[in-house]
C-alpha cells in the first residue's frame, strides 16, 4: 500500500464533502413541487427522471471502484466533486426540463464516486479505528440532512429562488474542489490484475455482504419511506403525526450513529452489529405487534439502526484487502439494487395486502440481513476481528 503523509485539513474536507452531500441529495422534497411549476412537468415526469436516475447511481456506483483502481482515491474523490459542479450549475441555468434533468446525470455520478472513493478512504486514514471513524463519518451525512433541510426552508421563505440556492452549492463545491487539489491524503495502490489471479467475484462474501447490507438498509430507509403511510393509511393518523415519530427516529438514529462508533471499538464491529440488529429487530417487531399506541417503540429502534451501514462497511476493505475500491462499488451496487426491488415489492403489498399487514416486510428484511450477518460472522469473524492476547 501506498503511504502518504496526511494531514488534519485533508480529512477536515472528507468529512466535509460528506456534510455537503445531503444539500443536493436530500433536498429534493423540497424542491419537486417548485420544480413542477418552473418546467411545467407532471407528477409521473418527476418520478420518471427519479427512477431513470437511480438506474444510472446503481450504474455509476458499480464502476466506482475500477474508477479507484485506475486514478486513486483522491484524483476519484476530484473527479466526482468536479461532476458535481458541473451537474448543479446545469440545472441551475437550464431553461427547459430537458437540461434540468441532463444535469441530474452527472450530479448523481459525482455523488455515487464519491461516496464509493470515501467509503474506501477512511479505513486508509484511520488505520486501527476504521469503524469509528467510519461511524463519525455517516454521522455527518446525518447533520448535513438536518442542517440543509432547516437552511433551506429559511431560504425559501425568504424568496430565495432554488437557483440562487444551487448557485451557492456549487460554490461551496468549488471551494472545497480547490481547497482538495492541496490536501495530503493516502490513495488505494493502482491494481493490475494478473492473468491467472482469482477473480474477486468468486468470493461468496461479495455477495453475501451486499445482500445483508441490502436488506438492512431496505429496513432502515422503509422508515422514512413507509411509515407515515402505514400510520395514515392503518390508523387513519394524520400525515403530521407520523412526521413526528419519524423525527424522533432520526433523532436517536443520529445520537446512536455519533455515540455508537465508541462502543463498537471497543466491543468488535461484527458482535456489536448482530447484538444492535437484535435490538432493533424487537423493537420494530414489537411496535408492529402492540399497534398504534405503541409506535413511539418503533421510533426508538432508530437507537439500534445506526451503527449497522457504516461498522460492516468498515470491513469490507479489512476483508477484500486486494481490491477494495472495487468490492466497495460492487457492495453498494448491491445494496441499490435490492432497495429499489424491496421498495417495489413493499408499494405492492400496500395495495394487494393493506399497510397493516405490508409494514412486516420491515422486520422480515432484518431477519434476512441479520441471518446473513450471523454468517459472515461465523465464516469469516477471526479473520476480520483476531483474537489478541
């Protein structure tokens, strides 16, 4: 591996291109009913450009890590910052929803690299307390929501336009670009596959992984995605309501995922993720079960959710140590695509079966990826957590 010196700015700018991410990627709620008026664009327009564009992140996210292999982690990192300037200022000046929506191409690719490029750079930096670091890391996507919802909404009541808004992304993106070019960081050793070499696809733990991680996070993003319509269309609560018991989710998902990382370093990544899966999997199972009064329960659970994406992250470049850049993109790929066919599935049930009864494909998706966990740790636990004298 290649050893840099590295400095405290570099990894002030990791961590805050991490912040920035949520203010384009977010915000999007936000802005669809504005952007509807602008373009004169219908409801199935938007959530076209939607889908098309989460084909092409699953796209992207795959060839990340050979992205990685080739360029480094850091001219990675500059290349999707640079996309990312590129995608905004051409939905910012676009004049028709023909442009606006080219311009969301290259802002989801820069997005996807740079997440795979990060993802695969912070165990570089923080050798011996990757997972925590990691886990501090996730936590400011957290903060960068929280702080780019509430900045915006003030923004706007005070007729800031959304292109002026994006205007002062980009610029915010730009900076950091410049800021990047002199920030000493370690780069993943370009790989050279020889003839002959085992393929990395011939590792069930590729696979294995990406399911598991799946499946969790199918979990975790059905929060925010179906329990305001379980609540509404089951109880008949009002839409209010359920925006409330997601805030307190969010809120001790938040607290978990900045406080976790600490427990987790020094219990073992895989038995604290298994042990914090089994909480988390009682309490929404239970808050299922005991019903409408109880589903401050389920809010709780957020506590368990938060350190599971980012710890079994952190393993993935311990345990694919020739390519890691690659498994990552591959492992993420994985990850959007059981989502998206998760998601489809759950709208499905709604209809077919009523929310009532639909809402257990939650808890049943964390049953698969804590099984799956449970495997890989039995499988191959001593190699990524060897028991030390």
């Amino acid at each position: 591996m290649q050893q840099k010196k590295i400095n405290k700015f570099g990894v002030v700018l990791i961590f805050t291109l991490m912040f920035l991410a949520p203010f384009i990627e977010n915000t999007r709620g936000i802005f669809i009913p504005i952007f509807k008026d602008d373009f004169s664009v219908s409801n199935t327009g938007i959530s076209s450009m939607i889908t098309i564009v989460s084909l092409a992140g699953m796209a992207v996210t795959f060839i990340g890590g050979a992205l990685i292999e080739k360029l480094g982690q850091k001219n990675t990192v500059l290349l999707g910052i640079l996309l990312l300037i590129v995608g905004i200022l051409t939905q910012a000046l676009s004049g028709s929803f023909a442009v606006f929506f080219l311009g969301f191409i290259p802002i989801v690719a820069g997005l996807n690299i740079y997440n795979v490029a990060s993802n695969t750079m912070v165990p570089l930096i923080f050798v011996g307390s990757s997972t925590l670091a990691m886990n501090l890391f996730h936590f400011m996507y957290g903060a960068g929501s929280t702080v780019s919802q509430n900045a915006i909404g003030v923004l706007l009541d005070r007729h800031v336009t959304w292109r002026t808004i994006y205007l002062f992304i980009a610029a915010l993106y730009a900076f950091v670009f410049i800021a990047f070019r002199f920030a000493k960081l370690p780069d993943e050793e370009k790989v050279w596959v020889k003839e002959g070499e085992p393929s990395i696809f011939k590792n069930p733990m590729l696979y294995i992984i990406g399911a598991a991680l799946g499946f969790y996070v199918f979990a975790e993003q059905g929060m925010s995605l179906w329990l305001t319509n379980y609540l509404k269309e089951g109880f008949g609560l009002r839409e209010s309501v359920g925006a409330r018991y997601l805030g307190i989710f969010f809120f001790v998902f938040a607290i978990g995922r900045l406080l976790g990382g600490f427990v987790v370093q020094k219990t073992g990544v895989l038995r604290t993720v298994v042990f914090s899966q089994v909480l988390a999997l009682l309490l929404l199972s239970l808050g299922i079960v005991l019903g409408v009064d109880y589903v401050i329960i389920i809010s709780i659970s957020g506590l368990f959710f938060s350190i599971v994406f980012p710890s079994t992250m952190s393993l993935v470049s311990k345990l694919f140590k020739e390519r890691p850049g690659f498994a990552t993109g591959f492992i993420m790929t994985m990850v959007a695509f059981i989502l998206n066919i998760m998601n489809l599935f759950m709208g499905i049930l709604m209809d077919v079966m009523g929310p009532k009864l639909a809402i257990y494909l939650l808890p049943i998706s964390m049953v698969i990826s804590l099984t799956l966990v449970v495997y890989i740790k039995l499988k191959v636990g001593h190699i990524l957590e060897p028991k030390t004298t």
